[in-house]
C-alpha cells in the first residue's frame, strides 16, 4: 500500500494563477482532510470529507476549494493564488471505528510545499 | 470548547537525557488522546494514543498516561536519541464526530550529540 500520496510535492505560483493539489489513498478510507501548516501556526484544517460527494469547509478555507467525486482522491483547488497561501499543504485520511468514536488514526501524505510569488 | 494546549518549545537536549512535553486538555467527557510527530520533511504519523482514563500508550520507548484528575497526556522518554528530533502534537478528537482532530501547536525537540 502506498498511503496517502499527495501530487505535486513543490510548486511555485505566480499571484493570481490558478492550480489543483491531488491527494490519493488507498486504504479505502471514509474521511479526508486538507490542512495547511505554516511556521507558528500549527496545523489549520482547510476543508475536509467524510464521504464520496461530500465536502465541508474546516477552520481556514477561504480562497481553496475541494472536490471528491471518488472516494480514494480528495482535490484542493487554489482558484486565484495569493501570496498568504504560500504553506506546507497536508492531505490526511481516516477511518472510524463504528462504535468507538474518536478513536481512529490520521494518515498524513509527505505534504505539498508551495510558494506564491 | 475543546481544545489542547502544549509546552512551548523549542526544546533542545543533549543525546540520552530524558524528555517531558507537557500536554493538558479541555473537553467534554473522556476523549481519546493522541501524539503525532512530524520528522523533517515529511508528514505526520501517529506516535501513540490513549482510549481511555488511566491508559498508558508507548511506541519507540516514548509513554504518555491518560490523566483525567489532571487532564493532562504527557509525552515521555527515559532517554533520548538524535533521531528523536522532530515536531510533536497532541491531539484530540473534535466532537463532531467528523474524524476532525484539534490539534496543539506543536512541540520542536531538538536533540545534540
């Protein structure tokens, strides 16, 4: 199994360009989340998924939007990059445990550096 | 509402001395714990948990116990390593019930030869 995989690992953007962050997992897991880290900052969710079809925003997305037509991909879009999204970019995936809620571990990708200009 | 709240670091060690990283909670009930650690460069992964009250989690001679008198789930080790030197977070589970994980801030561990 590979993980999470998260595509690409380092990009740089001009301000006001547009791209997409692909995150994949092949754990057949239910829940996906995108985060962004920055220095001082700790881990902020941007938005997540707890299901194919379903996304829901976390504590920071304005200015990314997300897509998951297929359970094992979760998509961050960045429509018009600014230079404040310059950030370590983390997929995570997990799986609850029916009957012990809260329990389940988060599997991190290798994280996604990207630098606005 | 719920949140966790770390020792500030960074915090710097020679090789071999021993390693406390603070971590109180505040939340309804009796959540399960956990620590994630970062290595440089890479994403993070889970270190250990705690389910419940009293439990003690350990991986890779790390041990944090599960406090509720003191709500605290303390990180420790006898001994550190310079491959120790990471970023940990502790970490507890959103009461959503969305998988969603509130994270602390993180704690830098330098260690020195």
């Amino acid at each position: 199994n590979a993980g999470v995989t998260q595509t690409p690992k380092f990009r740089v953007l001009k301000t006001g360009q547009s791209m997409t962050l692909l995150c994949a997992q092949d754990m057949n897991h239910e829940y996906m989340y995108w985060y962004r880290q920055d220095p001082g900052m700790g881990l902020r969710l941007i938005h997540y998924s707890v299901g194919e079809g379903t996304t829901a925003k976390g504590e920071v997305p304005d200015g990314y939007n997300v897509s998951r037509l297929k359970k094992q991909n979760f998509l961050l879009g960045l429509e018009s990059a600014a230079p404040s999204q310059t950030s370590v970019y983390f997929c995570a995936s997990s799986y609850p445990v029916r009957g012990a809620w809260g329990t389940d571990t988060q599997y991190f990708g290798p994280g996604t550096r990207l630098t606005v200009l | 509402g719920d949140s966790v709240t770390q020792m500030e670091g960074p915090v710097t060690l020679s090789e071999e001395a021993c390693l406390t990283i603070n971590c109180t909670y505040t939340a309804t009930g009796y959540p399960s714990l956990f620590w994630y650690v970062q290595y440089p460069g890479e994403g993070l992964q889970l270190l250990l948990k705690a389910t419940k009250a009293d439990d003690k989690g350990s991986n890779k001679g790390f041990e944090a116990t599960y406090r509720k008198e003191t709500t605290s789930f303390h990180l420790e080790k006898g001994s550190v390593q310079v491959s120790d030197s990471a970023v940990y977070f502790c970490a507890l589970p959103d009461p959503s019930n969305t998988g969603k994980l509130i994270f602390g801030q993180g704690t830098t561990l330098q260690v020195k030869p």
